[in-house]
C-alpha cells in the first residue's frame, strides 16, 4: 500500500497540468514499515525526453533528490510519473526502463511506480505498481494508493 | 554519509563528462577525464592504482589495477562498453576484496546512457 497526502498528490497533479502534453517525472520519498509506504516528501526531477510517451530522470537533478532525500533521513519509496493522455498502467518503456538495461536485473528493485492519468484533468487517476520483470502483465503487480 | 557524498560527486562528474564527450572514445579518455576533473575538484585521485593480491599463506600473487582510487577509499572501474554485464561487476568485487576497501563504483560510458552501479563491500 502506497500512502500519500492530498497536498503531495495535488502536487502531482499540478507538476503533470503545467507540463501537459508532457509526461513529467518524480520521487516519492518517505518511509517504509509492515503495513505499506508513507510518502513524506515529493521531489519532482525534469525529464530529459520532453515527450509526450516517455519519461527520463534527468541525473543531476536526480543526484540531487537522492542526496536531499538522504539528508532528510527518509528513503526513496517510489519513482512517479504522469500519463498525459493515457490509461495509468505501464506501458512497454516504462518496464523496460525499469530495468538495467536489456538484463532481466531491476533498476530499483522494490520501489513503487506511481502513474497518475491525466486524460480527465478534473479527475486525475493515481494507479501504483511493482514492476517485478519484463512480462506484461504477468510481472506487473498492481498495489492499492491511500490518499489522505 | 561522507563517502555517499564523495559518490555523489563522481556520478555528477561522470555525468558532466558524458554530456560532454558522450560515448564512444577509448576507456582511457574517461578514466584521464575523470580524474582530470576530480583533480580540479580538489580530491586526492591515483591513477592505475595497483592493489596486491595474497594468497591464504600471505604470499604475494599478483597485482590489480584499479582504473580510480579516489580519496584512499573509493575504488573507480571503468569501462567503455554497449552494456555492463556480470563479469564487470565480477571485476569490480575482486578489487574491493583483494584491497578490504569497502566502496566501489562501476562507470561505464560507452552506452549511450551513463551507467553506474555502486557496490558495498561489508567487512561483516
């Protein structure tokens, strides 16, 4: 269970409007325990593909958040991202960039991926995944989003 | 916390440099870049650095060379390379083990996205 506030998910949702057409990109970060994920921070990153489909953390700015975070005494829980015009569900590049890559190995292993559709803007979509492999949708593994 | 600082400061750089001469050059040309920029950073960098070998008895079997030593305790392998793969990774523990130092980065350039692993070597 991925646990997050209405003001971090209305942040979400404002970084995915302003870069509509755009998918823009993010940590969550926070902490983990038995019953699921807490999110106690977001941190959007700039994605270098500017595009429509796709989505790349640009690495600086993700050093950065990885260090923040870090300083801050949580841990990344998850990567977000929107889907401007699509169902929230992963699509092929999402999965195969969770990967290193073309090895079967996860790039972060663990982590949840937090799709947030924006195809009705007035009710945006939050869905959350385990990506486990490259099978779809065998290895996609859907888990449920408290927004409190 | 001080050495994930000092990893911060090599992916950063690492990343400037592709950025800059993107993939495609001998692995020489990033471990001289790298070390080149770093050095201008400020931090203590040794090149080539050789680590001994020994065998179980203390006997002295040979030497590995380190692409990177950075601040007496990050070990630096770099490649240039499509894709990082098992026996690199292999590579890079030998090292950590061979020298009981416990951080090492894995940096290839040669892809056309930067790749970084880091390994931690626990003494326990």
């Amino acid at each position: 269970m991925l646990s997050l506030s209405q003001e971090q998910f209305e942040k979400i949702v404002a970084q995915g409007l302003e870069g509509k057409p755009l998918e823009i990109c993010g940590f969550l970060a926070g902490q983990t325990s038995p019953d699921g994920k807490q999110v106690v921070g977001v941190f959007p990153i700039e994605s270098d593909d500017k595009s429509e489909l796709t989505y790349s953390m640009n690495p600086l700015q993700q050093i950065k958040a990885e260090r923040e975070i870090r300083e801050r005494g949580l841990e990344i829980v998850g990567i977000y991202h929107t889907h401007p015009a699509t169902v929230p569900y992963p699509s092929k590049t999402d999965v195969a960039r969770a990967h290193w890559g073309e090895t079967d190995d996860l790039l972060f292993p663990g982590y949840s991926y937090l799709i947030v559709s924006l195809r009705e803007p007035t009710s945006p979509e939050p869905r959350s995944y385990y990506i486990n492999g490259r099978r779809i949708p065998e290895d996609i593994e859907e888990e449920s989003v408290v927004i409190e | 916390m001080e050495i994930l600082r000092l990893c911060d400061v090599v992916r950063e750089t690492s990343f400037e440099i592709h950025r800059y001469h993107r993939s495609g050059h001998l692995e020489k040309v990033y471990e001289n870049a790298l070390a080149h920029r770093l050095s201008k950073l400020g931090y203590a960098i040794e090149q080539q650095y050789p680590l001994p070998v020994y065998d179980e008895d203390g006997t002295l079997l040979g030497d590995y060379y380190a692409d990177l030593y950075i601040e007496k305790c990050l070990v630096v392998e770099l490649k240039a390379c499509r894709a990082l793969c098992d026996e690199h990774t292999a590579q890079l523990l030998g090292y950590l083990r061979a020298s009981r130092i416990e951080h090492g980065l894995l940096i290839n350039f040669g892809a056309p996205h930067l790749q970084i692993k880091k390994y931690i070597l626990s003494k326990s």
